[in-house]
C-alpha cells in the first residue's frame, strides 16, 4: 500500500481530503495540538487509504507562542536547518538521516503532504526533524527567532507563471528580508527551481538584498549521483529533461 500511495502523483495529494485524530503535547515549548491523522484519502475516486501517524513530528504553534527556542523543540542543542515546501519529505528524509547532528524544520502549507511527510519522518525515526503546516512567510516573522538558523533550503516553489500571480511567488522581498534575519551569520539559502523565468526573478530579488552573497551552490547531500537535491519534483522533472537552475546565498559573518 505505501509503495502505491509514494507512486500518486502530487496533483492528486493536491486533491485529498482528511481527517484528523486525537490532540496531544508535543514538547515543553509547544502547546496541546491536533496531531494524528486517522484516515487519509487520496483523490474522488481512489480509494487508497493509510494510517499516518504525525505525532511526536507534526508541531502547532500558537499564533501568541512568539519565538520558539529550538533546544525546547528538538530537546537537544544542535543547530536548525529550515526547508521550505517539503512537499512529500524526500529532501528532510534525507538530509536528516545524513545529518543526524543537525535538526531539521519542514515547512509546508498542503495539510497532505504535511501529514504524509510527519509520518514519513516518523516511520524511520527521524526525530531530528519536524514539521509545521503553515505559511511560511508568516510562520517564519512570527516563530522563527533573528540568528537562529544554519540554513534555509527551497527546492521546487511554486513557479505562479502567469504576471498577475507573481505576487504570491515565495520569493519576494519581505521574504528574503525574513531570510537575512533568521540566518545565523555564515548561515546559507539555497534554491533549486525548474523555472527560468521565476529563477531571474529570484536572482532580482536578491539583488535587492546584498547583504546576503552569491556562492557557488553546493548540494547539501552526499551520494546523489547526478541530482542536486533528490526531491520528488527534481526526480520527475529528471525525467522529462528539464534544466535546473540552483542558487545559494551566504549571510556574513
Ligand atoms: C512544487 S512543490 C515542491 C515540493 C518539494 N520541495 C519537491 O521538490 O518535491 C512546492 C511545495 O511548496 C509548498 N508551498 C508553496 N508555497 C508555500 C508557502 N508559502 N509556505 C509553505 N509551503 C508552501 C506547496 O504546498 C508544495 O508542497
């Protein structure tokens, strides 16, 4: 059944509906939340269905929760790395099982593919991770403390070709303000994107902020073989020949 529902294609996840279970306490710093997801659906007319459990990695955080203190989260004293639309969890999968010294935020505004990725991370143990359903932006002005992250990492955003939906493009200036904030000094961003014409536009943007700097782009995983982030989207657009275009900034010491 799992191999079948990792097969679905994201548009279908797009289309799911839920439920969720019980509420539960996650950490000291977090409180009292809905967590487990009972029964999840995929799609009208696909009757798959799988018992996520989300819990302890699934966080809430109350609006009126402030800045968190990430060693109350993760329980430990490692340095934070956040990504930003997780998607189905490849890339934390990963980097959290190489990193194990490292703790990891996913950030991902789909309830399904947020739950799918806590019980992702969940299943192999992975409790140097979590995950928060949410609007970045928003999130990130409102929890995520100034000079407290080691690294930011965008695979994929949503490109919003169309001119008059380029306004919810993840990356505008707010954002990238909210980056240089966040960032430890020497603390690094790296994007990844399909989309020629979203990734000038995000090198524009960051023009606006020189105080971040261009470095060469490094993947952040070992034992790739050929990709640069091994996230499903870079894998089907593998697939289809699609360029890539990849970018990393470096906040100053
Ligand atoms: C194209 S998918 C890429 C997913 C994954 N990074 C990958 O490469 O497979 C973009 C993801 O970002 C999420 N997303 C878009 N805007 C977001 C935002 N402002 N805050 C949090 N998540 C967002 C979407 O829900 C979606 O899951």
């Amino acid at each position: 059944m799992w191999g079948g529902l990792y097969a679905q294609s994201v548009n279908l996840l797009y289309s799911c509906r839920h439920r969720v279970g019980s509420h539960f306490a996650h950490t000291k710093a977090v409180a009292p939340h809905s967590a487990a997801c009972g029964g999840f659906f995929i799609g009208h007319s696909m009757a798959l269905r799988a018992n996520l459990i989300v819990e302890p990695i699934l966080m809430n955080v109350p609006e009126a929760q402030g800045y968190l203190r990430w060693p109350e989260v993760f329980e430990n004293d490692q340095s934070v790395q956040i990504e930003i639309g997780s998607g189905k969890g490849a890339f934390l999968v990963a980097a959290a099982t190489q990193q194990p010294q490292c703790n990891f935020l996913g950030i991902e505004w789909a309830r399904a593919y947020c739950n799918f990725a806590a019980d992702r991370l969940r299943r192999r143990g992975l409790y140097n991770c979590r995950m928060v359903r949410a609007e970045a932006l928003g999130w990130i002005q409102a929890h995520v403390a100034t000079a407290s992250v080691a690294a930011v990492h965008i695979y994929f955003p949503d490109p919003w070709p169309k001119l008059r939906h380029h306004k919810r493009r993840l990356i505008q200036p707010a954002f990238i303000q909210q980056v240089w904030r966040i960032l430890e000094p020497l603390g690094k961003m790296r994007i990844v994107t399909d989309h020629p014409g979203y990734f000038s536009y995000m090198e524009e943007t960051l023009a606006g902020c020189p105080s971040l700097r261009r470095v060469p782009f490094d993947s952040p995983l070992t034992g790739l073989d050929e990709m640069l982030v091994g996230t499903n989207f870079e894998r089907k657009y593998a697939g289809e020949n699609r360029p890539f275009y990849s970018l990393a900034v470096r906040k100053p010491s």
